[in-house]
C-alpha cells in the first residue's frame, strides 16, 4: 500500500513517494480510495466466508469427539 501524508501546500490527503531525496505528493482522488474500499470490502468477503466454513468445520469435528 501507498504511504499517505497531508500535503503541506493544500493540506489535502496524498500519496507520498520520495525520488531522488525529493517527496513527491500526489492528491488521492475519491475514485482510487472508493476502489481500494471496495477492493477491501471483497477481501473482507473472502475471508469472512473462509471462516465461517472453518468454524462451522471445527464444530462438526468437535460433535463428532
């Protein structure tokens, strides 16, 4: 993931990279942090799913102890 700092000159939300000794500040549209949102929000899904399966796969073995 990107390091994001508040610009000095704006003062908004930005990506920072540093080239050359220099800090390059780039301001984060809202489109790139909806994606990103929504890129975690289906993660979340995935791992969501995985552990309920898992859960509900430990209780079967634990009934059948």
């Amino acid at each position: 993931m990107s390091q994001v700092a508040n610009c000095p000159t704006c003062g908004s939300k930005s990506k920072i990279k540093e080239v050359d000794g220099q800090t390059d500040y780039t301001a984060v549209q809202d489109e790139e942090a909806f994606k990103k949102i929504g890129q975690l929000k289906k993660a979340m899904e995935k791992f969501k799913a995985r552990s309920e399966a898992l859960e509900k796969e430990l209780n079967e073995l634990k009934a059948s102890l």
